[in-house]
C-alpha cells in the first residue's frame, strides 16, 4: 500500500482550475519533492493531502483513507494519528515551551509520548538543550527543527512539508535540507516537500513538476541541483 496516492484531483477557486485531474503516488518511506511556479497549484495540493482543504473531486488516499473525503473534524483527528505537516511560517505556540509544542498533537488525541523516541528525535535535530525555552527565544532555523519534530514525532505515515526553508536564510536552509535527507534514512514516514527552490528539492529523491493542474514530469534528482534546475526550465519553457 503506498504511504500517498492521490488519483483524479481537481479543485477549484471559482471558475479557475487549479488542479485537474492531479495524480501522485509515493511508497512507503519515500523522499520526494514537489515544484513549480506561484500559482500552480503545489501548496493547494499539500492542503487538500493534509485534510485543510477538499477537493472538488477525486480521491487522495493516506495508509487507504481518503482524506479528501473526510469532514474537518475526522480529518483534523486523522492528521494528529496519520500526517505530519511542516509550514514555512513554523505554526508554534509562543506561549508553549519547545516541549509542549513537539508533544501538542499527542496531547491533544489523548495519546502517551513515547520518551525513548521524543529523546532520540530532538537528539537527532540538535534541540535537546532548548526544549524549556519558548520560540520566540529561538532562531529561524531552531524553530522549524522544533516544527520538525512535531511532525514527526508520531510516526506519521506521510510528513508534508510547505516551502520549509522559505523563513530561513541561506544558512538555516541549508541545514534544514541536510537534516531532512537525514531524516529521511532513518524514519519511516515518507516526505513530500513542496518548493520553488532547486536546492531544497535535490536532498529528496524524485522531483516533480507541476503545470496546467496535473504533473508534467518527474525525475530522479541524483542529489544534483543544477540538474533539478535545468529540467525545471525545460518544463516551463515548452
């Protein structure tokens, strides 16, 4: 069973056609990112895949349920069990520790944090020596490792990251790229990244380019950004 697979998707804005007939399968564990221009439609997807938004039609399958079918309050108890979703702006509580915001969707679905795991995963991100602090005592780059955390902490069958290095400098986005290709190696989500930046999706496996509402082309990055950006050009060129 794939970890995502969204078959026939179109959504609406009024009489615009964001996404038509949008398809996408992702295994298990898989590593991927998503790209193209503003406007195309790349976050409107992660919205719908993470039960935000509905779509207008088609299905969008997460471990076998249809999120695309699901009322706002089944889909936002699904996401806590079942979607990890990062957001360019962090989406923190300034009046939560780093702790309370890692383990809130655990709280929240009434769920045991696993201590072993929460350790070994802010470990893993380098936050363990901040977790009393509140994010606004933290960096850019501290902050979306926090937001990071969170995702992930659950084990969640996909992790949806929306442009997740967009409030970094080039530093922190750097770091954040390294850290997810980590990551990706020793979790068992599978990760969908959606960027404009050819940097931040040559750390995933498979890009994909997004044009008139549906993929237009898909290819293995080989870790090659000038390779992502000039397959990018020539997606959008013709």
């Amino acid at each position: 069973m794939e970890a995502l697979n969204a078959s026939g998707v179109c959504r609406r804005y009024g009489k615009q056609e964001v996404l038509k007939d949008f398809s996408l399968k992702m295994a298990p564990g898989s590593f991927e990112a998503l790209m193209g221009p503003s406007g195309s439609g790349k976050s409107t997807f992660l919205h719908l895949a993470a039960g935000l938004l509905s779509a207008d039609a088609g299905e969008i399958l997460v471990g076998g349920n249809d999120v695309a079918k699901m009322g706002d309050s089944e889909a936002t108890k699904f996401r806590r069990r079942h979607i990890g979703v990062v957001f360019q702006s962090f989406n923190l509580l300034n009046e939560r520790t780093v702790r309370d915001n890692i383990v809130l969707p655990l709280r929240l679905d009434g769920a045991k944090v696993d201590e072993e795991r929460f350790a070994s995963l802010v470990s893993a991100l380098g936050i363990d020596g901040i977790l009393k602090k509140k994010p606004e005592e933290l960096s850019g780059g501290e902050q979306q490792r926090v937001a990071v955390a969170r995702a992930l902490l659950a084990e969640p069958d996909v992790v949806l990251a929306d442009e997740p290095t967009g409030n970094l400098d080039a530093k922190s986005s750097r770091a954040i790229c390294a850290l997810l290709g980590d990551l990706h190696r020793t979790e068992k989500s599978a990760i969908l990244v959606v960027t404009h930046d050819p940097q931040v999706a040559a750390v995933a496996q498979k890009v994909h380019f997004l044009k008139d509402g549906r993929i237009a082309a898909s290819y293995a990055t080989e870790g090659d950004a000038e390779m992502v950006s000039k397959r990018y050009l020539e997606t959008y060129r013709g």
